[in-house]
C-alpha cells in the first residue's frame, strides 16, 4: 500500500531551490496557480519504496512578512496546509542572507530539512560549514547538496522519506533574543493568548512578532475580529513602550535581533580554510553592469535573442502553417471541388485556421523561453534590472519591467508572460497594460502595404520609425498615468541581489521551457478557438441570397472566353473578389462596419476600413486580407493592386493615420487572452481592450483633424 505525504520547498531566489525541485521530482510536474492570484504553482512528486511524496515548490522569497503575494502565499500555505516537512533551501555560499528565512521558518515551529545547496560554490570560496553542529542549534537535519549536478538529492530523498514515514517531525529549537525584545513579545503572546482572538492554526508568540513587525496581513486579521481592536491597542501601547526605549521603529527592532542571532550563529559554524578564489562573478560585472558598456552588450545579447526567437523559429512556424493547410486542404475535400458549405468553411477557415493561429507562434515561445531560462540560469537577468532600473524608474516603472517592454516588440503575447518577473502587482498590471504599445511583428505587413504606397522611397524608413517611435511615448505617458491613478504607491526598493554566474543545467532550462510553453497552449489556445469561431460566424452569417449581380454566370462567361490565361485568371480573381466584397458588406462584421462608420469618419476611415479592423481584432496581419477582400482583389500580401486601390481611395494622411490606429488601438485576441490570464481577471483585459482603443481614437483624430487644417491651410 502507497503512503502519500506533502511537503513543499522554500527558499531565496537565486538560491538553487528550482534546481533540488527537479532533482526531486524529475518530470513529474504540472503548473498551475494559486487561487485568486497569477503567481505559480508547482507541484510535483517523487518515490521511495512504498512512499509517495508530493512536492511544492513555495514561490522563491527572502521573507514571510506580507509584503509581496509570493511571501503571502507562501507563508499561508504552510500555516493553513500544514505540511509535513518544509525543506529549506538555503545557498551554503550567501549563509547570512538565507539564513534570515530560515529563522522565520523556526519561529514559525515548522518542521524543517536544511538543504546546504551549492556547497561547492562555498568551499570554493574559502568556506567550511560546520553542519553537524548548525543541526543541533537549529534543531532540524541538515543535507548538503550540488543541485546543478545532482549530488546529494538521492540523500536528501531518504531523508525526507525518513523523516514523513517515522512521524519524528523535526521542529525546530524555539528562538530566544534578547530579552529587550522577548520580555515584551511574551507580554503581547500572554495578552493575545487570554484574549480568545488567536485564529485557528496560528502560534500566539508566533503572533505577537508579526505585531511588532506591523505585518499588515496580521494587523487586518485582528482588525475584524470583534475583540481584536483592544488587542491591538495593547499592542501599539507595548511596541511604543520598546520604541521610546531604543528610540527605533519595532520592525526595524525585530530585524536587527534576527540579524544578531544569525551573526552568532555563523561565527558558531562557520570556519574559514586557506582555500581562497577570485571572484570571477565580480570580474565580469566590472564589465557587464558598466555605466557605458553595459546597455550596448545588453542589446547585442537582446539582438541575439529576437534573432533566435523569430529567425530560427520561422522555418519551424513555415512548417507549422504548412502543415495546417495541408490539413485545411485534406478536410476540403471531403466535399466536391469549389462547393460551398457551412461546415467545411468552419471546420476549415474557423476551428483549423484559429488553432492554427495559435500553435504557429508555438516555435517564437519555446526559442523566447529557451533564451530567457539560459539568460536567468546564468544570473545575467538580473544584471539587466540592475542596469535599467534607473532608466525605468523615471517614468514610474520597475528596472525588471524593461524585458517585457523589449519582448514586445517582437509579440505582446510572451510579453505579458514576462512580466511574472515583477513581484509587486502594480508594476506587473502597469507593464501589461503597455506592453501592446510596443510596435509588434503583427503589425509590419499593414506599415509594409501602406508605406510603399504613400510616401516616396526616400521617406519610408522616416515614417517606419515615426510609428515605432509614437508606440514608445504613448507607453511612457500611459506608464506614468496609470502609476499616478490606478496602481499609485511607492517605487518598490531596489535592493538587488546579483547571484553568481552559473553554467545552466540542460535539465532545468528545458522544464522551464516546457512549462512555459505548454501553458501558453493550455490557456491561451482555447481562448483564442472560441473567439476564432466566433469571429467566422461574424464574417460569415447572415448570407446574401439575392446578389447584385450574377457573378457564377459572369465567370463562367471569362472561363469560356478567348483571354490569355494571365488576363482570364485576373478577371476571375476580381468577379469572385468583388462577389466576397458584396457577401462581406451584408454580413455581421460588414453591417457593423457601415455602423461604425458615423464615428470612424473623424479619423478619415469608411466602412471599409472598418470592416478590416473588425478581422485584425484577430491578428493584426488579418487587416490586409481583409482589405484585399473589401477591394475585391485576389491575392492581397503587398499586392501592387491593392495598393493601386488604396491609393485611389485615400491621401498620406488618411494612410498614416490607419497605421497609428493599428498601432495604439486594442491589440490582437492572442494579447486580451493572455492579459486575463495573466491579470486573472475579465475586467483588467476588457479595461485594456478599451482603453487602447479609447486612446487611438483619440489620438488619430487629433492627427487626422489636425492634418486637414494645415493641408486646408496650405
């Protein structure tokens, strides 16, 4: 019979803890999220004999103070679910800092494994630690490992299993400070205890500490208690009594003991050796974090990365489309050639072209992800921030908020996944929010049909970088907006910690790539078909029965005339293109663009133009397809025809101004999907749906009006 136990990992970024969790479980993992937040959740598990443990991996946190959702969630989840062993990560070479957690942990009375992880790093830099005795003053075993190479987990296995199986769970020895502190805490935990407001699974003197750091989570805990405002004052009355004493704030107080205890501890266990080694890490950052160099390396890293992201990923997104039509064409012709049938045309242009509109970009995101785990893994990422920080901060962003910005040139999907870099959720909501004002991929085919068209060769490049350059300042201005209103507070501190560099495991880079991008399948796709089908039924229903003309009749005519083939498959593509112009225009998406088009026409647009920007609601590459079938032409990719037509039909101006609404309007479905996703939340994604396109419309008729009067003028 198969025992099942749980425990969860816990440990500093940076620390190796992703590492030990794949050593532990291997590929037997999933992903998902903690309820009601974006922040991840790993599970995984592994064996020994007849013992099933299941594994989470706690967010990575220095801290259990409720400042951030991972320190929240992962202090909860060891309160409320009460596992069976917490297994402290903890980097063997950055002891003071790591430990800081650890003695949280042992306040807390947490059953606890101590995993010296990077030991080698350690001896390496002239440090031996004394783990038999660090485990009898903490109380818990103590396991050395090299994560990256896999020594120690086969240990570190035994001992958990032993420890779940035997029911000896080790708690850790109870802390004591000084008595400065411990007389009033013990104070606090008598009052808290004889009050009857303690909830249900927490410590009293476990309590009376996070009331003296202020922990705000606590705090509100006691406030809607119907007792707990009297237990507060008690409180305030005891931490001003310690404050006046010492003439500090009692967080600052609490922080300084730990600090103290963990200093005594080291001098306790820790021994220096001979064995002394440069700092390799620091060498490299006199280069990479340099005032001038550091940026222009970071770019030429960052051009590496979108070259392996988009170009290597193209041939594989080329076989992926190609595979999609062979497939679209194989379900075609279930039917007889050129018929025409609702379930073939949603089969073929809805379910088929929307699932494949979502795995083409399958290559971008496994190439992106690769890229970014090697760069994390090694500790450059967090270079990037340090460098960028001061930069960002200027127009009220954090220095990690600069990655997604820089991804969303290339696609705003992976953009907005890159943002679960950012702790604090204000910074990740206001960077999602703009991360589609970066001038995507998506959007070249439109500046590439209408430039070419409008503006002489010479001026081409001028405009292309106008538009670019627009996207970028309207993202400045919306950062600082929403940073002033909806996400206000306080810059978060960047207190940074600037790992050692590291080879990558293959191991670890892989499952964070697979995870990354099977969970963009998972969650995005299946938006992403639903709204595929419903955009065909749109483009699609209702039908017009009784056309303006006869068009099967007026092709038949071209087929039996005398016409060279050029000129006859011209004719054919033009009557059958004039014929979808017609069917389109009576349709939902056409009717809602004769609709529109009383508001569009400040902007300069007609319903044609409306009608393409209700398919690019799709993909923004969909705007010349539609074009090309409202002009009734054939093949619209760059087609010299089609930009005949538009230059019939519109000016220079009206030309710019549908490229600045492409650009500032609401982005792809792909990117609302991904924003409620990853905002958990319909009203975030709806909120940036219309904001963006409240903001292009706005702007482009301030352009367009503004451009009559000086052409008037002139």
């Amino acid at each position: 019979m198969v025992t099942a136990f749980k425990i969860v990992l816990a440990g500093n970024p940076n620390s190796g803890k992703t590492t030990i969790f794949n050593g532990l479980t291997g590929a037997r993992q999933h992903v998902g999220n903690y309820p009601g937040v974006t922040v991840e959740k790993i599970v995984g598990s592994f064996r020994v004999d007849d013992c099933r443990i299941e594994v989470t991996d706690l967010p990575g946190t220095y801290s259990l103070t409720a400042n951030s959702p991972e320190e929240l969630i992962a202090r909860n989840v060891i309160i409320t679910e009460k596992p069976e062993v917490v297994v402290n990560i903890i980097d063997a070479s950055n002891l003071e800092r790591n430990l800081f957690l650890t003695l949280q942990f042992m306040e807390l009375g947490v059953p606890m494994v101590l995993v010296l992880n990077m030991i080698d790093n350690a001896r390496d830099n002239g440090i031996e630690i004394d783990t038999a005795r660090l485990s009898r003053l903490f109380g818990a075993p103590v396991v050395c490992t090299v994560g990256s190479k896999g020594q120690g987990i086969a240990e570190l296995k035994k001992v958990i299993a032993g420890l779940v199986q035997s029911g000896r769970k080790s708690v850790p020895k109870k802390v004591e400070y000084a008595d400065e502190l411990m007389l009033p805490v013990r104070e606090l935990s008598r009052i808290l205890t004889g009050s009857g407001e303690i909830p249900e699974g927490y410590d009293a003197a476990w309590l009376a500490i996070k009331l003296f750091e202020k922990d705000k989570e606590i705090v509100e805990l006691f406030a809607s208690g119907p007792g707990g405002r009297a237990v507060l004052d008690q409180a305030d009355a005891l931490m001003e009594r310690l404050e006046s004493e010492f003439d500090e704030p009692s967080e600052i107080l609490v922080t300084e003991h730990r600090y103290g205890f963990i200093a005594g501890t080291c001098r306790e266990i820790v021994r220096p050796t001979l064995r002394k080694r440069r700092d390799i890490s620091e060498a490299v950052d006199s280069i990479v974090t340099h005032r001038i160099l550091g940026i222009p390396l970071f770019l030429g890293l960052m051009y590496g990365v979108f070259y392996l992201t988009f170009a290597v990923g193209d041939p594989f997104m080329g076989w992926i489309e190609a595979g999609f039509g062979g497939l679209g064409n194989f379900v075609s012709s279930w039917w007889p050639p050129g018929s025409e049938n609702a379930l073939k045309s949603l089969l073929v242009d809805g379910i088929i072209a929307g699932v494949g509109g979502v795995i083409v970009f399958l290559p971008n995101i496994i190439f992106l992800f690769l890229a970014i785990a090697i760069l994390e893994a090694t500790g450059y990422m967090a270079r990037v921030a340090f460098i960028m920080d001061r930069l960002m901060n200027k127009i009220g962003l954090h220095g990690k908020s600069f990655i997604p910005m820089l991804i969303g040139f290339g696609c705003s999907v992976p953009a907005i996944m890159a943002t679960r870099t950012l702790s604090l959720r204000r910074d990740r909501m206001t960077t999602m929010l703009v991360v589609p004002l970066m001038s995507c991929g998506a959007r070249v085919p439109i500046y590439a049909l209408i430039i070419p068209a409008f503006f002489p060769a010479r001026w081409e490049a001028a405009v292309m970088w106008s538009v670019y350059i627009i996207g970028i300042i309207a993202a400045v201005i919306c950062a600082k907006l929403l940073r002033s209103t909806l996400f206000r507070g306080e810059n978060e501190p960047f207190v940074l910690e600037l790992p050692p560099y590291r080879i990558p495991t293959v191991k670890s880079v892989c499952l964070h790539m697979w995870e990354r991008s099977l969970l963009y399948l998972q969650k995005a796709g299946t938006l992403i078909l639903a709204a595929s089908v419903i955009l065909w039924i749109m483009t699609n229903y209702p039908q017009k029965k009784n056309l303006s003309r006869n068009y099967a009749a007026e092709i038949a005519a071209v087929e039996q005339s005398r016409l060279k083939a050029e000129p006859k498959t011209a004719a054919i593509k033009a009557l059958r293109g004039k014929k979808m112009a017609e069917e389109l225009s009576y349709t939902c998406a056409g009717r809602i663009g004769h609709a529109l088009e009383p508001v569009l026409r400040p902007m300069g647009f007609d319903w044609k133009i409306g009608t393409a920007l209700i398919g690019a609601f799709a993909a923004k590459e969909v705007f010349v397809a539609q074009l090309g079938i409202v002009y009734a032409v054939g093949e619209t990719d760059e087609s010299e025809t089609l930009r005949k037509k538009l230059q019939e039909n519109y000016t220079a101006l009206q030309a710019y101004c549908i490229m600045l609404f492409c650009l500032l309007s609401a982005p792809c479905m792909a990117t609302i999907a991904v924003t409620r996703r990853e905002s958990n939340s319909w009203f975030w994604a709806l909120f940036q749906l219309a904001g963006l396109t409240v903001l292009a419309y706005i702007v482009t008729a301030i352009v367009y009006q503004t451009g009559l009067l000086f052409s008037g003028a002139v």
